[in-house]
C-alpha cells in the first residue's frame, strides 16, 4: 500500500509540476510557448500542428498552452502579432538612427536594405510562417498587425527618402521591391538560387548578394528622377 501511495504522489507531482513552472515564471513560459509554436508552425504549417505538440515542445504540460492563449488559432495569431511587432521595432530603431545620422539619401537607403536583409536572415521561422500564409490566401492572418508594419515601414521610407507616399506611389514600389530582392533568395536558397547559378551556402555568399541588392536598389534610386522612357518597340501598322 505504501508504494502505491508513493508512486501515486510520485504522478501527482509529475502532473503538477508544469502548472507549479507556470505559476512561478508565467512570463518565461509564455515565451517558450511562443518560441516554440513558432518553430512548429513555420515547420508543419497550422493545420498539422497541436497545442499538445507545442506544450511539449515547450517543456510544458500539454494543457498549459490552452491556458495561455485558449485556442490554436489565438496561439497562431500571438506568434504572427510577437514576429510584426519585432518588425515594427527594426523599422524604428532604423528610422532613429537615420534621423540622427543627417546622412544623405543613398547612405539611408543602403542602411535599411542591410538592416532589413539582416533582419530576415536572422528570422527563418518568420519567413517561413508569411510564405505559409500566402500559399493559404493569407486566411489566418489578422488585418492589423501586419497592415500596421507595413504601413510604419512606408512611411519611414517615404520620409527618409522624401518620396512619394501616395497608394501604389514610389515609396510603395520602392518598399516593395526591397522585400522581394531581400526575401526570395530566402525561400530559393536551395530552389531557384542554384539552379540559376547563385550560391548561397556561406556568410561570403550572402555578403555578395547583399551587396548586388545595395546596389540595384540604389541605381534603381538614382533611376526615380530619371523619367522612365520604353526601351520597347511601338507596334507599328503596315499598310
């Protein structure tokens, strides 16, 4: 009877362990829970991943990411509204810094292509999880986090670069195209890149891509004052 007994507390406090872990480090478990649906939503997608799955992948027990957030889908959206508020704070953090620099034009922009590039690279799971949600139709996402880093990053760029901030104007297109140049090679690193000869398989290789995107951004720039003129051949009619 005694070894029941023992081995019945014994499992008792097994259960209660992780809940006992919560109560005392509820912020340090709120963020290993974060960490880790992150990683497992970027890796399986939404769909093929569990709350119980992502309690124990973050040393928890299966109930206590329900307790945090109640749902999956509230989960997900805590995960994607944690990733636009880091973007949020990159995007200021480099507006500051290029209001204090009194630098000109191109120095600004060469500094947010890098920041941003750096940022990405830094971020997989991030990459991961938005091309995720487009293949989806962006279904999951929420309308205001992502629309409001967009829309921080469009207007540090507008008044940084003195550009057009005016739907589909130049500082749209210019934002636009810095994420493309700064976001493919992400996904297509052993897809696209290598099959159109671009390594990227070390720092030396990603350095060197870096510097093309520096520089095709800033031509492109130069480019904006430059009235664009159609290197096209007009159709022409025959009699």
């Amino acid at each position: 009877m005694l070894d029941d007994k023992q081995a019945h507390t014994a499992r008792r406090s097994q259960t209660l362990a992780p809940s006992s872990e919560k109560q005392r480090n509820p912020v340090r478990s709120r963020a290993a829970i974060l960490d880790a649906a992150e990683k497992l939503f970027a890796a399986k997608g939404f769909d093929a991943t569990s709350l119980s799955e992502v309690g124990t992948a973050a040393g928890v027990s299966r109930a206590t990411p329900a307790y945090f957030f109640g749902s999956k889908s509230e989960l997900y959206q805590a995960v994607l509204d944690r990733s636009f508020a880091e973007v949020r704070e990159a995007v200021r953090a480099g507006r500051a810094r290029a209001l204090a620099s009194n630098q000109g034009t191109e120095a600004i922009l060469a500094g947010a292509v890098s920041d941003y590039f750096d940022f990405l690279a830094a971020r997989p799971n991030f990459v991961r999880l938005i091309e995720r949600q487009a293949l989806n139709g962006g279904d999951l996402l929420d309308g205001v986090s992502h629309l409001s880093a967009g829309q921080e990053a469009l207007t540090a760029i507008s008044v940084e670069l003195g550009l057009d901030d005016s739907p589909s104007g130049e500082a749209a297109q210019l934002l636009l195209s810095i994420i493309a140049l700064c976001w493919f090679h992400l996904i297509h690193a052993h897809t696209v890149a290598p099959a159109v000869g671009v390594a990227l398989e070390n720092g030396e290789d990603f350095e060197r891509r870096r510097s093309h995107i520096v520089g095709l951004l800033l031509n492109g720039l130069a480019g904006l004052d430059r009235p664009v003129t159609s290197t096209l051949n007009p159709s022409t009619s025959h009699d």
